[in-house]
C-alpha cells in the first residue's frame, strides 16, 4: 500500500466513495465524495499525538471488531495509507457538546479543521476495475452457533486475538481473562447449507487450519477442528493440512446439524459424527466459527451505479465464467477479487493482475470493437415517449429534446443489440441492424421459395 500510495501515476482518495457514474467505454465521467476526516492531509504527518491526548476513549475498534477500543480521533489501523488519523463526529466531544478541541490546541502542525466538509471530485477515465470485495456472513441470526454467548467468536475476530498487534498483543484468553484448554474450530458457518447459503466460501477450511496451526504454536491447548468436508484445494494446502494434523490437532467430522450451548461455565458443541451416525457432545473453553462471505450489503447498489449485473446470490455477473472472468457486460468495466465470488488471496491477487493487464489492453488498443446488431432509432418515425429508455439494460438510450419535443438515441458503445427496444417500441422505430423488416422478409421469401424437388 505504501508502494501505490507513493506512485507517480496513481492518485490514491482514501476515505471516499463514487457517487455517480455516466459515459461509456473510453469516456467515463465519475463522481466522487471525499468525505471530511477534519484533518488536513497536506499537513498532518502522522506523529499521532492527537490520538494519544484526545479524552474521548473506549470507542469500540471497527478493526479489532469490538475486542479493542480507540478514540475518537485515530487511524484506522497501525500501516494505514495515508498514514493520516480521522476524526469521528458521533463520538468527538467538540461536536456533541460543542467544547474540548484538544487535538486542535496541540497539534504541532495546525492540522486538525473543524470546518472542513466533504468535497466532490470529477475524473475522466477510460477504463473501471472494481474491486469491492465481500463481507462475512453474520452469525447472530443462526442461535444454534452460540454466536453472542461468552467466548464464541468468529474466525476474523481470533483472528485479531491472536494477532501481536491485536487487543490482548497475541495472548489467546477467555472473556475472564484465563487460557483456554480446550477449543473448537467449526467449518461451513453460513456456507453449503439451504438455510443460508448454499455455495462453498472456498477459505474457511484453510483459514481455520492456520488458527489451529497458530494455537499450537502459542499455547499447550487441545484443539479440535469439527467439519463437514476438508476442502484443501489450493497449491500447498493438502500439505499444510497434513502438517496440522501432525501437530496434534484432532479432526472431527459432522454432519450438517451443529449446535453450541453453554453448559456447567463451559461451552457444548453437540453435531452428529458422520462416521458413527450416533450424536456425539464436545465440551470446550472456547468455539471458533469459520463463518463464509457474502456480497457486500451494498452490491446492488454499486451494480446499478456502475452499470453491471449481480447473480442470483448477489455478487458481480462476469462476462463469461471461463473466458472472460474479469470483463462484465458493460465495455471497459472490470471486476476484480472476491466482488466476483468467494475466492481465497492467491486467486484474488491473480484476478486482479487478469483486470488490470484487460484494462490497460483495451487502453493501448485506442478503439473498441461495438456489436455488429445494435440498435438504431428512425428519428422520423420516433414518438419521443421514452418507454425504450427506461427499458434499455444498458442505458444505451438518451432521450434528446428537439423542437419542442424530442427523439430517442441510441449510444452504439454502449448497445448490446438485446433487442428489448425493438420489440417494445410502440411506434415501431427501433430496429436492429441485421434484422430489418426487409432483410427478414428477403429471408422468409427465399424460404417459401425452396423446392425440395430442385435438388433432385
């Protein structure tokens, strides 16, 4: 991040969002809201005094995932780029109750502004690639994972457990403050299961085993990894699995029912053992859910601003699954990682380097090959009533006022020749090209006209 964020020719707008997107291929205008952060990036040199006055503390940390605090004035995590803190209005004392300003007052640099506001920016650009990448499935909503109970936590959450810059700086420890002895790894939460979601996340398993592998390493606990199906499938991975195994960890395989309860100040894992078929009970100090993804809650939106579709599940429809994985239906826009569906690290990096080198081929090429059956409008015949507009999938059609009422046009970078306002128009002035009335009718004369005798 360092490296991208130093580059000569990348712009780097941290704490910001795209708000509009219009144009085609080539000629895209996107609008952007930098969000104020109330500080001044052009002064602020990271020295962090700010977040270490400021009283406002105790605030639950987004990065540590509520195990951890930070101010109200911070950086979002220790290799933040820019290496710039925010300021969090609902928290700051300034602005709940109009007093403190203490980061202001010793700032050596003047850095901190009260008054800043958002502000917009405009680009021009001839290619997108977006990368939104995905959330993790919430475990609340499916009480028989004892999500909420004391010491159930999610994989991401262990994860900043066990992390040395994590809220207990790398010591795995129950919510009363002791080692656990005994802990649970459970595979497929909110994966391969009809009552959430059906697809494999394709990281759980690996992800899952490095915990354990990390447990071991730091503590004399026993750990048990309880899964449904070991879906090594990465380069390496069937070996890091053996290793595991032979570090002491225990495997036990489910079935699909799983249920954690909290019995005799200990934790329950009851499952049924594949194996045996009988139902088997596992106490434990602690329980780990190796939860799934799941697109970003706002997926659709950003399909719908960036002009893209979503699939059945809610991540970004590609072009082609095997041909053209990271092209989407709309010309110069590109998807890249775990936006596109579940994938693990190795894969996203290589997806990304795929929409890049896409991306900057199309750029170099310096033109776009367009459909060869778009639509066309006879102004003529046009009745200005719009209807195709709004139908359009592509947003192929802008409506243009003249003389005091107005036609449709169609923008050919952007028609796909679907045909949807051909077959809607009322006025009959939208047409394909390959598939005018005469060249249909050309076709079904010459096949009235064949004889199957003249061939004898």
């Amino acid at each position: 991040m360092v490296s991208v964020g130093q580059h000569k020719n990348i712009e780097l707008l941290s704490y910001s969002e795209v708000e509009e997107v219009s144009g085609y291929v080539g000629n895209f205008f996107v609008k952007v809201r930098k969000k104020a952060r109330y500080v001044n990036e052009d002064l602020c040199t990271g020295c962090g005094l700010c977040e270490e006055k400021c009283p406002a503390s105790k605030i639950p940390s987004e990065f540590n995932l509520g195990l951890g605090t930070r101010k109200a004035i911070y950086r979002p995590f220790a290799q933040a780029v820019p290496n710039t803190p925010v300021l969090d209005r609902e928290h700051c004392i300034y602005f709940q109750r109009g007093k403190c300003r203490a980061c202001e007052k010793l700032c050596p640099r003047q850095a901190i502004d009260f008054e800043q506001q958002d502000e917009f920016l405009e680009f021009e650009v001839g290619a997108v690639i977006l990368a939104t990448g995905y959330k993790l499935f919430d475990p609340s909503g499916a009480a028989q994972f004892g999500y909420g109970l004391d010491d159930v936590l999610t994989g991401l959450e262990f994860e900043r457990l066990v992390s040395a810059d994590g809220p207990t700086g790398g010591k795995v420890l129950l919510k009363d403050g002791t080692s656990p002895q005994r802990i649970a790894f459970l595979h497929c939460i909110g994966s391969r299961d009809k009552a959430t979601h059906e697809y494999c996340s394709r990281v759980c398993c690996m992800y899952s085993l490095k915990l354990a592998h990390l447990v071991k390493e730091a503590t004399g606990a026993e750990v048990y990894e309880v899964y449904r199906d070991m879906r090594a499938f990465g380069k390496g991975y069937e070996e890091f699995f053996n290793r595991v195994e032979h570090e002491g960890v225990v495997f036990v395989r489910r079935g699909e029912d799983v249920e954690v309860t909290r019995q005799n100040g200990g934790l329950l894992v009851a499952a049924e053992d594949v194996y045996s078929g009988e139902r088997s009970e596992l106490p434990v100090d602690m329980v780990v859910l190796g939860v799934g993804m799941e697109p970003r809650a706002d997926a659709g939106t950003v399909a719908h601003t960036f002009g893209i579709g979503c699939g059945e599940v809610g991540f970004f429809t590609e072009r082609h699954p095997k041909l053209a994985p990271v092209e989407t239906a709309s010309d110069g826009i590109f998807i890249a990682g775990a936006c596109q569906g579940p994938k693990d690290i190795p894969d996203s990096v290589a997806q990304g380097g795929a929409a890049a080198a896409a991306a900057l081929d199309m750029i170099d090429l310096g033109r776009v090959e367009v459909e060869p059956i778009t639509s066309f409008i006879d102004e003529d015949v046009c009745s200005g009533c719009r209807i195709c507009v709004g139908l359009c999938p592509y947003s192929a059609i802008e409506f243009v006022p003249m003389n005091g009422g107005g036609v449709s046009r169609v923008n050919e970078a952007l028609c796909k020749g679907c045909g949807t306002c051909v077959s809607a128009c009322p006025s009959g002035a939208a047409t394909q090209h390959g598939f005018v009335d005469r060249q249909i009718y050309a076709e079904i004369e010459g096949a009235l006209q064949f004889r199957p005798e003249a061939r004898l």
